[in-house]
C-alpha cells in the first residue's frame, strides 16, 4: 500500500487498534476496514472492540477520573492548552485525513481541525471560570452559594460527517471540567480517531496524566448500546440520526443519566426582497454543497419570495455551474464525494422521491462517474422546487440536495421554516430591520441557531451548539454548555452559634 506522507506523520499504519486507554492499545480478532470514497482504496484497519476490552477502557476512564477531579482545574487547562498546540503542528496531516477518510474538501478538513485549536482555546480560559453563584439566605449568620464539581465519565459517540471536531467539542470542555472521556467515533471513519488519541498520548505523557483520561473504543451499533445502557458514563454525548438518537436518549433516560443529542437538522434559509443577491447566493450554495450536503447543519430549503424568486433560482444556478467537483485534496476543488456508496444511492432514491411526489428540478444531479471519479462517490448537487408538507421534504437527505418554496408573506415564510420536525439551524437574509428582529424573537425561529444575513451552516465554538424538537434539545461546545459535564451542588455555610431553620420553623429539644 502507498502510504501518504500525512497518514506516515500521524502514525498511521496499515493495522491499527482499535481501543485504546492513554497509549495501552488493544488489538482483537474483528477488524473494520477504513476505504477513502475518494477513490475507493483501502487506507487502513482498525481492530473491533471487545467486551472485554470496553469493560476495561470504563474502569481506566473512571479510575482516571478519580484522580483527575482533584487536579486543579487551570492546571487541567493547561495540558488542554499544550493539546491544542500540538494540533497547530499537525494540523495539515490531521486536515488531509479528514479529508482523505470523509470525503469533505480539504479546506473544510484544515477548518475541521482549526475548530480543535479554537475549542482548546475556549477550554483553557473556561477552566478558569467554572463559577458557581452566590445567594442570600434568608436565616442570620447563613451564607449560600452553588459550585459545580466534575461528573465522571463521559462518553462520546459522534458521526461521520465532522471525524474529530464533535469530539473535541465534547473532551475538551470534559476534560477542563475533570472529567474522563471514552470516545466511540463512526465506523467509517475511525482512523481519525486514531489519529487523535496518538498525538493525545504525547501530550498526555508529557504531563504524567492518568493513564485513562482519554479512551477509545471502536465498533458498530453494539458498542453504542453499551455506552447507553452504561450506568458508569452519567453523562453521553451522541451525534447521528434521529433515530439513533431516539434509541439512545430512551436506553440513557432509564438509567437516568444525561445526554446529550445532537441529531438531524432540516435547515432553511428564508430570503426576502431585501435580501442582498451576493450574499444570498453565498450561504446558500455553501449551506446546500458544502460537505457534499452532509453537515447537520447544511441548507436543505431555501423559502423565497415570489417577487424574486425566478432571479434568486438563476443565481444560485449560475453559482452551481461554477462549482468544482472532484477529489478533496486538490484545494481547487469545492465539492468532494459523499462518504459512501450507500449514500449515493440513498440520493438518488431521494431524488426519484422528489419526481414521484410532483417536484420540478431546476437542476438534477447524478452520479458522476468516469476519468477524474473512478471509485469514488461522486454526485452532482440538486435544485428541486416543493412543497413544504411532502415526506421526502420533511425528512433530511444527507447530500447535496437542495430545496425551493415560494413564499408571499412574512408569516408564511416562518410558518415554512417552522414547519418540519426538526430545529437545528436557519437564517433569514433580509435588509430590514423588523424583519431581523422578529425572526429573533420568541415567535420567530424555533430553531437552536437562528441567524441573520449569514447561512445556517457553521458555528463559532463561542456559542451554544445545538437544536430542538427532533434535532434533541442537546447543547455543545460554547456559552454554558460546560454545565452539562459537571453535577450542580448547592451550598448553605452556617457561621453563626445557633441553628435557625428555614421557612420560620421553630423547633425545640
């Protein structure tokens, strides 16, 4: 096998363990093969997680735990900090990699990884202000106040789409907060998981941290329903399907742990008369091709105003014929293949879906196949005006699929926008004012991320990441996400000679 150089500086072999506890590997029987949809060649295997070996990793982590939590928490920072600047170091090899195992253009496989560095960032600073609240109490000589302390082990099951960024969203914060974290990465991906947890291991050597801190296990829905029926991991972080997550919030729900479900997304972009046509045709085309249309968060509807609706339509279409289709690691290229072929197939299902219904295509994409896309899963994107209430409208289709809806009124244009299961990401591209503020404001979006004259795809770490209704109401990464790793303790101190009880009640002995 020729080896790529950035798969060489990762230390990437053509064998690879699966789990891992700190830099303890552990190889098995059963092995997953990572194929790139580039061209379709084999880069690697990784060995399958065992019962056994899972059982392991969860102690290591919880033992690690244990130590951990009392480290202080700027000290915790601190090897975040020096993670994140090795990240720096190999962010081309990570970035190629991302690239190389997912398919996404290899801007957005650098950008990937840029949003590791950012996240360790916002970490390091974060560990210096996991503040609590002071209170008054209502009794003399009382003081209240509320701390937050690490909550254990927390584990993390994220998709093929974002292969380390999801991740890091998760254990950076995690590990600021003093917890362990045990990370089950897609199946189709796993070599970036790999990757990760080796340049970990550096820094995590270098400090002397505990051995199980950061684990790895690797397998398929098995493994998944371990971490969910794990009453040993209060806390999960699952990204994928609605319908993974709705197996995955139940089985954690029973054990009353806490989870966190990031799941799909049926974004829209409103766009008015006011909207300006650059800008517009900007966050739309990225939003709908970017990441081949597999990021949660990409553009599925665009909902146009009648008034411009035939213009907005030919510029998107001018910006489509523009686009470069083909293998990711040329920078000149915008769009890269779909993860796999189960994924071509599922869009153009999607897209025969779309005829049967009544749709009209103002562009319909195809498989792309011959010089320049052999073996790979290369699809054209689409352009397919609908109805909003139809099935196949109403459920996301994980690809470059884009949908169009005329729309007369405000009012109409929100209850579009509202009016699908899920609630992750939407926009308005407007020049009014009103119409900024109504969009923001309670009777506006219902969505997670609700934003003005920018697309719905991409997210600053700065913010709270996440969405409702079918989207699973979880958050990550900014704001005050960081709360839903650590348990909440209130704290009543009595310094005075007597015991006063609350509420006026008196009792004598």
């Amino acid at each position: 096998m020729n080896t790529p150089s950035f798969l060489r500086e990762l230390g990437i072999q053509d064998h690879n363990a699966g789990t891992w506890i700190g830099n303890q590997s552990f190889e098995s029987a059963e092995r997953i093969t990572s194929s790139t949809p580039v061209d379709g060649s084999i880069i690697g295997s990784v060995s399958v997680t065992t019962a056994d070996q899972y059982n392991q990793a969860v102690e290591a982590a919880h033992a690690a735990y244990l130590e951990w939590r009392n480290v202080p928490a700027p000290k915790r920072g601190e090897v975040v900090r020096q993670y994140g600047n090795l990240l720096r170091q190999h962010k081309e090899a990570l970035g190629a990699l991302v690239s190389y195992e997912m398919g996404k253009s290899l801007s957005e496989g650098l950008g990937e990884v840029q949003e590791m560095i950012d996240i360790c960032d916002y970490a390091v600073g974060l560990s210096r202000q996991l503040a609590g609240l002071t209170m008054k109490s209502e009794r003399p000589d009382h003081f209240m106040m509320e701390q937050w302390h690490p909550v254990g082990v927390v584990g993390v099951i994220s998709a093929f789409n974002f292969p380390v960024a999801v991740w890091a969203w998760n254990a950076c914060i995690a590990w600021v907060c003093g917890d362990a974290v045990i990370w089950k990465a897609s199946e189709k991906v796993p070599l970036n998981a790999v990757a990760c947890q080796l340049l970990w291991n550096q820094v995590a050597e270098a400090n002397n941290v505990p051995a199980g801190l950061s684990c790895i296990v690797t397998g398929g829905v098995d493994v998944g329903v371990w971490m969910s029926e794990d009453t040993r991991l209060p806390v999960l972080s699952a990204t994928g399907s609605t319908r993974m997550g709705r197996e995955v919030g139940k089985k954690v729900a029973e054990r009353f742990g806490r989870s966190i479900l990031e799941l799909g997304g049926n974004n829209a972009i409103i766009v008015t008369p006011t909207a300006d046509l650059k800008m517009t045709v900007t966050a739309a085309v990225f939003g709908a091709v970017g990441t081949a249309g597999q990021r949660c968060t990409s553009t599925r509807r665009l909902i146009i105003h009648e008034s411009i609706f035939s213009k907005v339509i030919e510029a998107i279409k001018n910006a489509y014929g523009q686009l470069k289709i083909g293998t990711p690691l040329k920078a000149e290229n915008h769009v890269g293949p779909l993860i796999d072929t189960a994924a071509v197939s599922m869009y153009l299902n999607a897209l025969d879906a779309v005829d049967a219904a009544g749709g009209t295509f103002h562009l319909r994409g195809t498989q792309l196949q011959g010089p320049g896309y052999e073996g790979g899963c290369y699809v054209s994107p689409s352009i397919a005006e609908v109805e909003n209430h139809w099935s196949i409208v109403q459920h996301e289709t994980f690809a470059p699929l884009l949908y169009v809806m005329k729309y007369s009124t405000y009012e109409e244009a929100v209850a579009l926008q509202n009016g699908v299961p899920q609630g992750l990401s939407s926009a308005i591209m407007t020049g009014s004012m009103q119409e900024a503020q109504r969009f923001l404001s309670a009777d506006g979006s219902d969505c997670g991320i609700a934003n003005v004259n920018i697309g719905t795809s991409g997210a600053e770490i700065g913010g709270a990441f996440g969405g409702e209704k079918e989207t699973g109401g979880g958050r990550e990464s900014g704001s005050d996400a960081w709360k839903t790793y650590m348990r909440r303790q209130t704290n009543t101190l009595n310094y005075g000679t007597s015991l006063p009880l609350a509420q006026g009640i008196v009792f004598t002995i």
